[in-house]
C-alpha cells in the first residue's frame, strides 16, 4: 500500500486535489446514470390491467396481446382501449377499440392507437377522432400527438368547438400547453354573430382570441351585417375588440374604413385607423382621407386628422376639401350627412377653388357654408364676404350667397379688374359658370369695355343700391340698374387703372390652389 503522506508530504497538494476531483467525477457519472436509467424507467409502458394476456410471436418478435379493458400507464399518462398488443422489445403498443388517452394537459379519444414508448408519440385513427383540454374539443380523423410535447397534428381535415365557436379547417397543429391550435388551408370559424374566413389562423382557447394571418374576412351575421378584410390581425370572440392590419378594411351599411392599421369594437362600435386612412359613405359619395380617423357608427359620428381630406364625387369630376380636422355626423334614419372642417381649409374644383377658416358641407340641402374670410375663385372671378354659402343642385354649381362685404373681382388683364361691390349678392349658375348676379344694397360696379378686336376702349363706373349683372364666360357682359343709378363711361386711356378700384379691394390670385396637391398648402 502506497502511503500518500510519501507522495504528498504537504496538507492540500496536488494530489489531494486530483483525489478529490476525481470521487466528484465519479460521483457525478454515477448521479447521471441514475437518472438516465429512472427517466428510461419512467418512458417503459406498464401493464396496470387487461382482462386477458397471452404471449406471441409475430414475425419472430415478442408480443403480449391483451384482451379486455387494457389499461397501459406511462409516467403521468394512462391509455385505455378494448384489446392491444404491446412490443415490449420496443416499447411500443398497436391499440384498437374504445381507445382513450389521459395526460395532464389533454385527453383524447379514437378507435385505432399506434403508441410510440420511447419517443411518446401517438397517431390515432377512426371515424371520430377528439381531443380535448376540458374547455374546447378537437375532432378530425387521424391525430398525430406527441406527448412529451403535447402537441397534436391533423392534416385531413378537422374541426375545434368551444361554448360558441365552431373553426374548421384542412390542416391543424393544437399546443396543448400553451392551448394554442393553428389552423391552415380553408379556414372558417363560424359564430352565431358573424362567420369568419381565413388561410392561416391561430386559436388561443382560454382567451377566446384568433389570430389571422393571409387575406381573412369576417361577416357579421344579422341587422348589423357588415364585412371585415385584412391580411393579419386578431380578433377577440369574447369581448368583439379586434385589430386589423395590411389591407385592411372594415365595410358597414353605407360606410367604408380602411387604413394601414384599424382597431375594431363590434359592441360598441367605435373604430380607429391609422395611416393612409378612409373613411367612404358609398350611399352620398364621399371620402374622407387622412393620417388618423376615429368612428363611432351607432352615433353616427366621425373625425379625421393629418393631412385630412374630404373627396366628393360627383359624376365628371370630384371636390377636394382639406382641413387641420374634419367631422362627419351621420343620420341614417334621414339618410343626411353633414361635414365639418376646422383651420385652414382649402378647397379644390377644376371649376371652383377656396379657402377659409372653417367649413359645413349638408347634403339635406348640398349646401356648402364658408366662414372666416372666405375667398372663392371661379373661373377669372374671386369672390369675398364675411359669409359664403354655396349650394349644388344634381351636383352642379346652382346658386351663390355672398352675406355683408360682398365683393366680386374679374381679371381683365394684369393690371386691370372687374368688379362688382355690394352689402349681398345672389349668384346664378349655368354649366358650372356664373351667368348672373343680383346685388342688393350700396351696389357699386367697375366692368371693362373691348371692341370687336377684343381691344381695351372704355370703362364704365356704376353705382347704384341694387343691381343685376348678366356674365358671359366669366366676364360682365350687361348691368342693370334698378334704384338711384348713376352710371359713367370713361375712356381707357383717360384714367390709370389705380383709379378705378373699388374700397375694400384685394386681390387674392396668389392663395389660389391651381391643383389638388396645393390645398394642402396655405398661403
């Protein structure tokens, strides 16, 4: 026997350390060892009850074939069927008849079981296969489950019940731990409330939230019918909030929504859009377009910010009106819309053009009101008053209300004006032109005079408290005096043109928004 106090004269050498690292190692493999061979122990499918058993061979292998309420156990899982065989060699069973499994997160149920041991793997068969986790069931024809995992497969087609939902689908994986099921191919989820399309769909049960990936469509079902569409998303089928993203668009009675990202409240139904936003009520013909939009269809109310836009189409071309906010209230009893729009509003008509501080638009009357230094432009002519309202009729241009500092400005040439000055003024349209004017109240008029060789030759200075002025291709054409007239004819060359402006005169030619890009630019 060797002495180690020879080989290691001093307390804590080396040779103390290597024997004490070396019974750890060896302690440690005998550790691991241990629990490799209780975790083979606990893979090894146990025989806990069978009415009959019998030992064969098949194809020169072992097998015991049980007869009679077979129950088999594995680790925490029990599997229950009318008759199997089990290869014990292998560790694996063929089951048949009444076939149950119990593991801790699910049970399932079939006619036909192929159990792998080793692996925990299970693929049943029969004309009803079910699987559940006490809250949803799963049924379909062939499941593949693995139970170390908790995660079953079909891909024959199949079908996940909970208390109201029904969700079909071709091929389906079920999460059982995290009771998640994914759905591919053909998906349909059907709600008493609405029914429900998509490619890709996952399910989480206890939630009651889907998740939806690919072109997916949700119709509501009922008075409230409606379309939802996007390309993902989710939705919840307990509480009816849901987002929507990429494509999406939300379709009512006689709205549309849509933007880059939507947010949806089906029991109140308030939505929100985000970016690249619309908002069309197919029934009046209007777009309402901005960064930000918010709806609330049972009150008939909406708003949207950035870059807003309110688009009405009429049949040869579209009114643009653009706004720091625009509103809309909605009477669908009346089937009346009225539009709202606050700061900085421009307007764009390849016939008429605008801007003033806020606007209402009411299709009761397609009466369009302009406040807060209001300036319109039609054709050469700009027109002002502390008060506009202008009103269509079958979508045309039909009549003018110019209220308290009216005033009406015609480009003659560039330094020269036509002008028409008044307390109000009623104007008529024809083809979208401006053909007359009454005046009412300390009328006054400048109008120039061309030969037939559309050369310069006079100007005539009219005043008179009420008159009516008869246009031709947006130029005074005659003017009738009706009270008190004193009208005078001038020369052209006898007075420069600074004389003959009238007070209150600007010329606002700079602010007019020559396109539909430029009403989102003020000047």
């Amino acid at each position: 026997m060797i002495d180690n106090k020879i080989l290691s004269p001093y307390p804590g050498s080396s040779f103390d350390l290597f024997k004490r690292t070396f019974l750890l190692l060896i302690m440690f493999v005998m550790f691991c060892y241990n629990g490799i061979a209780q975790e083979k122990k606990a893979r090894q499918i146990e025989i806990i009850q069978a009415g009959s058993l019998e030992g064969v061979k098949q194809n020169d292998i072992e097998v015991r074939r049980l007869i009679g309420n077979v129950i088999f156990k594995q680790g925490d899982t029990y599997m229950y069927c009318d008759s199997a065989l089990f290869y014990e060699a292998s560790n694996s069973i063929d089951a048949y008849g009444s076939i149950r499994i119990e593991g801790p997160a699910a049970k399932l149920y079939g006619d036909v079981l192929h159990y792998e041991g080793n692996e925990q793997k299970a693929v049943i068969t029969g004309k009803e296969v079910r699987m559940t986790d006490g809250k949803m069931q799963l049924m379909t024809t062939a499941l593949n489950y693995d139970l170390a995992n908790d995660i079953g497969e079909y891909n024959t087609g199949g079908k996940v019940l909970d208390h109201e939902n029904v969700l079909t689908s071709t091929r389906g994986y079920y999460y059982a731990k995290e009771r998640m099921v994914f759905f591919k191919d053909h998906v349909l989820l059907n709600n008493p409330k609405y029914i429900m399309h998509s490619d890709t769909l996952k399910y989480h049960t206890p939630s009651e939230i889907a998740y939806f990936f690919g072109p997916s469509t949700i119709n509501s079902l009922g008075k409230d019918s409606g379309l939802i569409y996007c390309e993902n998303g989710w939705y919840s089928t307990k509480t009816e909030k849901s987002y929507f993203g990429k494509n999406a668009y939300i379709n009512s009675k006689s709205n549309r929504l849509s933007g880059d990202s939507l947010l949806y409240d089906r029991v109140t139904s308030i939505g929100r859009a985000w970016n690249n936003v619309q908002l069309t009520d197919t029934v009046q013909k209007t777009i309402i377009g901005g960064d930000y939009a918010f709806m609330n269809e049972k009150q008939g109310k909406s708003f949207v910010t950035g870059r807003s836009t309110l688009t009405k189409i009429f049949t040869s071309d579209s009114l643009f009106i653009h706004a720091d906010t625009l509103y809309a209230i909605q009477d669908t009893a009346q089937k009346i819309n009225s539009y709202f729009a606050y700061h900085h509003v421009r307007i764009f008509k390849p016939d008429l053009q605008g801007q003033c501080d806020s606007l209402v638009y009411s299709t009761s009357d397609s009466t369009i009101h302009f406040f807060s230094s209001p300036i319109l432009w039609n054709e050469k002519n700009q027109l002002t008053a502390a008060h506009i309202r202008l009103q269509l009729v079958d979508n045309k241009l039909k009549y003018l209300f110019l209220t308290s500092n009216s005033f009406i400005a015609g480009l003659e040439d560039s330094v020269r004006f036509d002008q028409i000055k008044g307390r109000d003024m009623v104007g008529f349209f024809n083809d979208n032109k401006l053909y007359k004017i009454n005046v009412t109240g300390n009328g006054q008029s400048v109008y120039y005079i061309r030969n037939k060789k559309q050369q310069l030759t006079g100007v005539n200075k009219a005043d008179c408290s009420d008159m009516v002025i008869y246009m031709s291709d947006s130029k005074v054409q005659k003017i009738s005096l009706l009270n008190q007239p004193d009208a005078t004819m001038y020369p052209i060359q006898e007075l420069p043109p600074s004389e003959f402006k009238l007070r209150d005169f600007t010329w606002h030619g700079d602010k007019r928004p020559i396109s539909k890009e430029e009403i989102y630019i003020w000047k």
